[in-house]
C-alpha cells in the first residue's frame, strides 16, 4: 500500500513539472476578461490618485457598452464581486493607484464600443474585439478613437494594462 501511494505522489509530481515551461506558453492559455488603466492628465498626474488635483473618484466611475445604438451600464448581477458591482474598482501596482476593469460581455458581436465614464465631465470611448462572437468569448484588442492600446497578437502576456490622458 505505502509502495502505491509513493508511486502516485512521484507520478503526480512529475505531471506538474510536465506543463508549462515557458511563461509565454502558460500566460497564452490565462484568459482574462479584465483590464487595468492608467489614466492620467496631460501632466502626466495619476487623475486615479486621490491626492492629485482634479482626480476622479473611482467609485462614481462606470462602464457603459453601447448595443443597438443605446449606452447600457455594466453591472455585476451577483456573483463573486459583491465589492466591485459596477466592475471597476482601484487596485495599487507597483506603486501606482489604477483602475481595475472586469466584465463579461454577453452579446453576440465580435467589436463592440463602450466608454468608461470617469466622471460627469470626463469619458474615454474604446472598441473592445473578442476572439468569438460565440461563448466563450475572450477580449483581445482594445482600441481608442482607431489607435490600439492593447492587442493580444503584439502582447500576449496578462495583465492588460492601458494608458489613457485627459487632455
């Protein structure tokens, strides 16, 4: 009996030392349906810091996707992120106050825009691209105004981070 259990623990041990070797091969297979932004002024000033003139208060901040020509706000309906029901919520990395976006689009189309409203005064507009129009889908582009900010086939690694200025 103790001559099974040894040989299940060493073919157990080995299997997990059988995955991913390189990084790259692992984070390829981490699908990830968040994103953090840096938002900053034309100052180069974090507007996430709350300390910062004319910051934004990342609890008022709201995510809309726009379907059939009408803006809908993203919200949480249960789930695990009881904290964080509108999807955004401040996250500190390497130093840095940023805003953590996460959301589940349900829809059937491949692009679909969306802005993130900051405040009352301030909005960014982005294109988000899936892999799938179908489930399971996964982002994999997001671009502002044409320009990319992020793609998967030029950086594949996660976490997805992107900068924003205000102007």
């Amino acid at each position: 009996m103790k001559k099974n259990k040894l040989l299940f623990y060493l073919a157990l041990i080995l299997v997990s030392f059988t995955g991913c070797i390189d990084r790259r091969d692992c984070c390829d297979m981490v699908i990830s349906q968040e994103f953090y932004v840096n938002l900053q002024n034309s100052e180069a000033n974090n507007l996430l810091d709350p300390q910062t003139e004319g910051a934004v208060d990342i609890s008022k901040t709201r995510l809309f996707l726009i379907e059939n020509g009408e803006a809908k706000m993203y919200r949480v309906e249960g789930g695990e992120i009881l904290d964080n029901p509108f999807g955004i919520a401040p996250v500190e990395i390497n130093g840095i106050l940023r805003a953590q976006i996460q959301f589940l689009y349900n829809g059937n189309k491949k692009e679909i825009e969306g802005f993130i409203q900051w405040s009352q005064v301030l909005a960014d507009t982005l294109s988000f691209s899936f892999n799938s129009a179908e489930n399971p889908r996964h982002l994999t582009k997001i671009t502002q105004n044409g320009k990319t900010l992020w793609d998967k086939e030029i950086d594949p690694l996660y976490p997805v981070t992107i900068e924003l200025i205000q102007k």
